[in-house]
C-alpha cells in the first residue's frame, strides 16, 4: 500500500510537468489552430529564467578583508553579493535564497514578450499553411532557441537549488499511520504540484468567468463569427499565446530546482507532452490536463519494481503504447470534441 | 532509355555523372592551400552523403508523394543497421547477406508500424511513428540489450562465428573480398584524389534506387499516390481504397531507410541504438524540405547540403576564422570573428536552424524551387511556360 502511494505522489510531479506543457500547447492549438513544436523550447526558457535570475541576484563585488589572508599569505579577497550590501545580509541572502519563486515574477513578462513576438513575427504567417508546415517551421524554432541558450549557458545542467526551506522531504506515511521513512516527498515536489494545480486552476477560471475568456472561448468555437460581431479576435489570440508561453515558462522555471536546466530539457518534454495532447485530445483543455497526470502516474506505476520484473522495460515504453492504443481505438483522445481534426 | 522519357534519363545520367566524379568534383582546393577544409571529398563523408541520399530519397516517396510526414523513420534506419550487424557477427564480413537482411527487416518491420499507423492520417499519423520509433529506441536501450547490445552499440567481436569467414577473407567489411576501406589515391600535381571502395558501391546503389524512385514517380502508382497527396476524399468517392497504396509507400520508404542503414552498417561495423532517435528522424524531414519535397532530385540534394555542412562548418573554429580575415585591420577582424563565430564550429547547429526556418517561410519547395526561380530569372518570361511543365514539379 505504501509504495502504492508513493508512487502515486512520484506521478503526480511529473504528472503537473506534463499537464502543464500541454495545457499550454493545447490552448495555441484551440484558439490559433497551430501545431507548436516550440513549446518545449519554451518550457526551457522559462527554466533559464530561474537560472537567469539567481545569476542576477547573486552578482557580486569583490573587497579586500585585511582580517584573513588566503594560502599564499596575501590579503583575502572576499566576494559580497550586491544585495547583501544593500539590505543587509540576513535579508540579501534570503532573497538570493528564494530566487527561483521570484523567478516567477520575472519569467512571466518575458515570456509573454516572446510569445507575443513568436506569434507576431512567424506564427502568423502560417495559419492558412499545412499542419506539416507549421510543425516544420516550430521545430526550426526550437533548434534555434535551444541553440541560441547553449551558446549562452553551456551545455551542461546547471543546478537551481530550490529554497532552503523547501529543501529536504516530507514523511508522508507518519501521516496516513505507516512506519516513517516508508513515504518520503521531497517538499519542493508538493510545492510543484500544488502551483500546477494553482495555475491551471487559474488558467481555467480566466477562460469561464473572465469576459475576455468568454470572448477567447467564443472564438475556439467559431473564429469567423465572433470576427463578423466586430471583436479583434487575433488580437485576443495573441494574448492567449502570450499566456499559453508564460504558463510553459512558469512551469520551467518551477521545475528547475528538480532537474537542473540544460539546452535540451525542452525537447526530451516536448515529445512526451505531445503525446499526452493527442491522448487527451486535441484542442480540449480538461483533456490534456486528465491526460498530463494520468500518464505521469502510470509512468511512475510502470518503473516499480514488481511490475518491471512481469514486464520487463515497461517503464521505457508505457506512454508510448498508451498514446497508440488511444489513437487506435478512440482517435478522438480521451475527451476530444468531434470534428477537431479529424480528416 | 530504360523506360523513362528522355527528361528523366537526362537527369539520371546527370546524377550518375555527378556521383561517379564525386571524388573530383569535392575536392576543387589543392590539399595543402588554406581552402582545403572546404574540401569534401574523403570517403567517410562521401560515403555519408550517398547513404543520406538512400535515405531522403525513401523518405521523399513516403512523404513527397503521399503527403504523410512520418516522424520515425530513423527506427527502419536503425532496424537496417543492426540487422546488417548481426549478418557480420553470425555469417561474416561480406556485406551482401547484411544488405539483404536488413532491407527484409526493415520491410516487415515497416508494414507492422505502417499498418497500424496509416489508420490515422495528419498529424495523428506523425505522432503515431513518433510514438513507435521512441518506443523502438527506448526498447533497443533497455530490454533488448541481448539483441542491441544497449548503449555500447552492436558490434562484431573475435567470438563471434561467423561461420563464413575464412583467412583468407580480409577482416573487415568487404564485398567478394573487396575491402570497403580500400582507397585509392590519385596525386594530380598539388591536388590529390580518394577513390574508394566502399563509397562506389554505395554510389552504385544509389543510383540503383535513383532510378528506381524516378520510375515508382512515373508509374501509375505514383499517380496514385500523388492523387492521395491532392485530395483524398475525392479518391474515396471514386471508390478506391487509398489504404493500401500508402502502406506500400509506407514499407518501400522503409525498406530504403533499411537499405542506408545496412550500407551504414557496412562501412563502419556498429550499430548504436542513438540511430533510432527521434532528432534522427527529424534530420531526414529536414533534408528532404531542404532539397524539396516531392522532387526527385530534391531529397539528395539535401542530404548533401545538411551531411556537407555538418561536417565542414562544424570544422570551422576561431583559429581558421583569424586566418581568413587577417587582411582586416585588428578591430575590424576581431569584430567579425565575434558575429560569426556563433554559427560555426560547435554552433554550425544554429545556422542549420536558421537555414531551414528560412527555406520553410520563403522556399516551400525547397532548394529545387529556389533553382527552378533563379532559373527562370535568367531566362525571362519566355520559358515560364516551359518550367510549369517540368517534371520536379515542387510540393505546395
């Protein structure tokens, strides 16, 4: 029962990872009818967000303290982030501390800038052309982007830590009455699956209760007449890519912290995430989002040793067959509306 | 000649000229003059640029004619290497069993994937072959090490039967005893020439399957599958079943891609599970639209262009760029070598990038449209009416 829990909540985060990503390719595809094949770049941008942000913050001058010398017997040279000196070192270093939550704040403007850029400057451009060509174009993009971030960062992943408050696990089974250390969670996960679950709450009600989702959801369902009734309706679907960008981009930089960024993190999601979109269905929201944590959860089910032993390597391959068996015998995905691309 | 029209043998004998001098032609630059790098003319990338142009010509006939873009071809290139491998280890080191093998492989392998797969079309259909060459990577790392021998790659060892090898066979690679290593070097003043083995047999076969891709273009199956291509609703209304035609596109593009990687196979023994990846799979898609797809000439095109670039510019580093612009005075050059450097050497990836979202915005058809329109500049509105009729007419 305990590993049964245990690999729930291990679904759960990757789950959120994937839910995230494909809420977000499932909104560009909803209201602007492309196939996004940048959108893990995306979810790496916001990642280098974090990492952009705790370099910032931890930018430092360098003073001579006559008090210590280093090894050869010279004065020590001792580095000071700015922020320390400016508020105090309690209050800096707690700030330098907390970098990838305020990452947060700085990740969702840029990445609505890039989004707005993407969809203005190229997407735009290729809304009356084949899914194949827009495919081909995004996936151009993405080598761009990831290559543009290696030239900057490197190659290799650079650890974010997250919080020192969130560092460390949680005793689940003390909990729910097993032997402790039976469940362990780290925190940051519970912190990362509650703020999936805040944003797409958030993203959810934005669409049902706000005018401008109404507007925006009008427009999924019939573009033309909501145009005919005098809306700029592009207008309004190039917010909406704006905040499917940063929605990917919060969830990078939210993930930094489980897995240090490198330039390819987008890419190995970005397949995965596409399959949980066709899984879902194309073009529904609750659909990716069911379909986001349940393949996350039977991920994390199929690496467990007993099943590995009955079926060896299952965990390499399960949502890969899941997505097969979906399209083969429901091809409209789990919660798919009828008529979304089917030809 | 052949049964093509008189066009197509043109063509043909023009690509036949052009992979027989090869040796020549990519090796313009004296071997010890700063040019030399642009040289292309080794066999190691010769060869790659053949065997690329098997596999973009088989993917051309899956994706150019039919319009299906499969996602996960790079799994029949992977199927072909390792089945050619296994040949080395149980038969020996002649390549003729492994090619055979892996075409047959391959084949099967192609119409169970293809079958299941061409239920769904569009991008269903992309993310299906996806699905199944990820799947056929994930396995050939973990589960199927006995067959794949996982992240090492699949190799010939000294164990191994080979039950017909002799000594007198080389021990390496060979075709009746003909080493695909062997090269020939012509010294011509201060130029010299590699003549080798293994990339004349690839060239050889290319042009083989060159010719026949120019007749499956010609028959009435790929007036069939152009017809799939156009509209494929009003194919049904005529009342065919198109299913079955794109399956057989689907297996011959696979059965080409099992071909290059037996040819792979055999110019390097090993086989590596990275093969079947699906930025390997990507690569090929942008070959084909990079040279144009639904062109016969396109797809070798470029798989020339992509292997050609990956190998000379990624050679391309800050020392080679100080050599080239030292006339400029110090500022000026370091200025330049500042703008360029991140597009060549390690970042030559970032100008393919470039490249191609350029060609996909401006050039839908590929480098072939861009020919055809430069062509027809020069000539001037009098030959517009004979280019609408040629026959590497672009994809839309």
């Amino acid at each position: 029962m305990d590993v049964i829990i245990l690999q729930l909540l291990n679904g759960l985060d990757k789950g959120s990872a994937y839910a995230l990503i494909a809420l977000g390719l499932t909104l560009i595809f909803g209201t602007l009818g492309v196939v996004n094949f940048a959108h893990g770049a995306l979810f790496m941008l916001g990642a280098f967000c974090a990492v952009t942000l705790q370099r910032i913050l931890s930018l430092s001058f360098e003073t001579i303290d006559p008090t210590k010398t280093d090894f050869l017997g010279n004065p020590a040279k001792v580095k000071t982030p700015y922020l320390e000196s400016w508020f105090g070192p309690e209050m800096g270093s707690s700030i330098i501390d907390w970098s990838v939550p305020l990452a947060i704040l700085f990740a969702i403007p840029i990445m609505i800038g890039v989004g707005y850029i993407m969809e203005r400057g190229l997407i735009k451009h290729f809304y009356k052309r084949p899914h194949a060509d827009q495919i081909l174009v995004t996936f151009g993009l993405a080598i761009v982007i990831q290559e543009v971030i290696k030239q900057f960062y490197g190659a290799n992943p650079i650890p974010t830590p997250a919080p020192d408050m969130f560092k460390g696990s949680f005793d689940f089974g003390v909990l729910l009455g097993f032997d402790p250390n039976a469940v362990i969670y780290p925190y940051w996960r519970l912190v990362y699956f509650s703020f999936a679950a805040v944003i797409i709450a958030a993203v959810f009600a934005f669409l049902q209760f706000t005018t401008f989702g109404m507007v925006v959801r009008a427009g999924m369902a019939d573009r033309e007449t909501v145009g005919l009734l005098g809306i700029n309706i592009d207008k309004r679907f190039t917010i909406m890519f704006g905040i499917a960008a940063a929605v990917a981009g919060i969830a990078g930089v939210m993930y930094a912290p489980i897995n240090s960024p490198n330039y390819h993190m987008g890419m190995d999601f970005l397949v995965l995430s596409f399959v949980v979109v066709v899984v879902g269905g194309m073009g529904s929201l609750p659909g990716a989002v069911l379909a986001g944590f349940l393949l996350g959860i039977l991920e994390s089910f199929s690496s467990m040793n007993q099943i590995k032993q009955i079926l060896p390597g299952i965990d390499q391959i399960i949502i890969y067959l899941v997505a097969i068996i979906i399209l083969l015998v429901r091809p409209r995905g789990l919660m798919g509306r009828k008529g979304v691309m089917e030809d | 000649m052949l049964g093509l029209e008189k066009k197509d043998t043109s063509l043909l004998i023009i690509v036949a000229i052009l992979t027989m001098c090869a040796p020549f032609i990519l090796n313009p630059f004296p071997t010890g003059s700063a040019m030399a790098q642009f040289n292309a003319g080794y066999p190691d990338l010769m060869q790659r640029f053949v065997i690329f142009g098997i596999f973009a010509i088989g993917f051309n006939i899956l994706f150019g004619l039919t319009g299906y873009l499969s996602f996960g071809h790079a799994a029949f290139l992977g199927v072909g290497s390792y089945s050619a491998v296994w040949m080395f280890k149980l038969l020996g080191y002649n390549i003729l069993p492994g090619i055979v093998l892996s075409v047959i492989t391959s084949g099967v392998f192609a119409l169970l994937i293809g079958y299941i797969s061409l239920r769904r079309s569009g991008i269903y259909f992309s993310i299906l072959t996806l699905a199944f060459a990820q799947m056929s990577f994930a396995l050939a790392y973990s589960v199927l090490t006995p067959l794949t021998n996982g992240e090492t790659g699949l190799q010939v060892y000294n164990s191994d039967p080979q039950y017909f090898h002799s000594d007198a066979l080389p021990n390496i690679p060979h075709l009746f005893g003909q080493e695909m290593q062997s090269t020939f070097k012509l010294e011509l003043g201060a130029w010299s020439f590699d003549f080798n083995t293994g990339y004349y047999i690839c060239a050889l076969i290319m042009l083989v399957m060159f010719y026949l891709a120019i007749r499956i273009f010609r028959s009435p199956f790929g007036l069939m599958l152009k017809a799939i291509k156009t509209n494929q609703t009003r194919l049904n209304y005529t009342g065919l079943n198109p299913r079955p035609y794109t399956l057989a596109a689907f297996v011959i593009s696979g059965m080409y891609a099992g071909l290059a990687g037996g040819l792979m196979a055999s110019m390097d023994p090993l086989a590596g599970a990275e093969r079947m990846q699906w930025t390997a799979s990507g690569e090929v898609v942008l070959m084909t639209i990079l040279g144009g797809a639904g062109t016969l000439i396109g797809p070798v095109l470029g798989a020339g262009f992509i292997k050609y670039f990956e190998n000379i510019f990624s050679k391309i580093n800050d020392t080679v760029l100080h050599q080239w612009f030292a006339f400029l005075p110090d500022g000026m050059e370091d200025f330049l070598i500042v703008i360029i450097h991140p597009f060549v050497g390690k970042g030559w990836h970032l100008t393919l990038g470039l490249l191609f979202m350029a060609i996909v915005i401006f050039l839908p058809g590929g480098l072939v449209e861009g020919g055809q329109k430069i062509a027809q500049k020069f000539r001037g509105s009098k030959a517009k009416d004979d280019t609408t009729a040629t026959d590497s007419t672009p994809a839309e």
